[in-house]
C-alpha cells in the first residue's frame, strides 16, 4: 500500500515522501496517529496543496521539541524502587515511570525509548523523542533509597572525571607530537 508522509518517520522517509508499505502497518499504525495519508490522486493533489502548511507546521513543533531538549539534555531522574540484594528489580522500569519522574506535561509515556528493558539497580540511558528529527539522552538513576541515588549519581560523577583527566594527557601528547613534527618539517626545510 502506497502513503504520503505527513512527518518524518524512523526507518521509511522524510515528510511528503510516498512510500510503499505493508496494508497492516498503514492501517493499524501510520493512518491512526494521523503519520500518513492513503497515497490516492486526490490525496496527493491535496497535500501539494496544504504542503507548505504541513512544512511550516512541522518547523514549529521541531523548534518547540528543540527547545524542550535543551532543557531536558543530560538531566537525571531518580527512581526509587525495591530490589533483591543481588541488584535485580522486583518488576522493571517501565516508559510510563520515566516520563511521570521528568515532571514535564509535554513529555508522555510515546515519547520515551528504551532499548533493552530495565531490570537492574544503576544508572541507565534512555532516549526521549520530543519530534521525529528531535533526539535526547537523560539518565535514569533507579535505586533502593535516596542516600543510594545519591551515591550512584556521585560516583558516576567521578567516574566520567576521571575519564576526562585521562583524556588530558593523551591530548597534551597529541598536541606535543604535532607540534614536535610541525618543528622537524622547519628544519627540515630549513636545511634544503
């Protein structure tokens, strides 16, 4: 089955693209949520129509998901759950518990993305898509009580100083090996 994108969508196309695909995945999913139109002739002579709309539309809810991220990129959210002693969550973390802990009216359960479910004590990463072009990164912080939180939070904290400290000095060699060539092409050329 043959449908006009109305917005860009992961993994088939950009908006107002025509594409072809599967009548279950069109009628159950993208036809719903209003993500495509049924590609007939009068469809597509009325999206060339309202075109410029759609586009200016999209560029207003990207800007606004835009600005949201900023607002969102990096932040931690703590949540408190029981665990066995080994670490393993008595249930898991589910979309719905993250986007409630955001705090953000905007942000639903649809917008979070987790890879691989979360079943453990630690910090995690989860990806939260605000507009199909908008992607950012929170942190999750699940643990047994706020004094643990806390300690992971600070220790993963220390954990990307040092990588930073460790990183210093690679770029200093960097920096002194180029600079040490830039210095041997001189002379070198300086002696011709």
């Amino acid at each position: 089955m043959q449908v006009i994108l109305l917005q860009r969508v992961e993994k088939l196309g950009k908006l107002g693209e025509v594409v072809d695909v599967r009548p279950g995945y069109a009628r159950n999913c993208l036809l719903p949520k209003k993500f495509a139109l049924r590609a007939t002739a009068e469809n597509i002579a009325h999206f060339e129509k309202e075109k410029e709309a759609h586009l200016k539309l999209n560029l207003k809810h990207k800007e606004e998901a835009e600005i949201l991220g900023k607002r969102l990129e990096g932040k931690m959210v703590v949540l408190i759950r029981q665990a066995s002693e080994a670490g393993q969550l008595f249930g898991s973390v589910t979309v719905r518990d993250i986007a409630e802990a955001l705090g953000e009216s905007t942000v639903t359960k649809n917008h979070v993305k987790i890879e691989t479910p979360i079943k453990t004590i630690g910090i995690h990463e989860v990806r939260v898509q605000l507009h199909p072009e908008v992607f950012v990164t929170i942190g999750v912080n699940v643990a047994m009580s706020q004094d643990e939180a806390k300690a992971q939070a600070k220790a993963a904290e220390s954990a990307v100083m040092e990588t930073v400290e460790e990183e210093k000095p690679a770029k200093a060699k960097k920096a002194a090996k180029a600079e040490a060539e830039e210095t041997l092409e001189v002379e070198e050329a300086a002696q011709e």
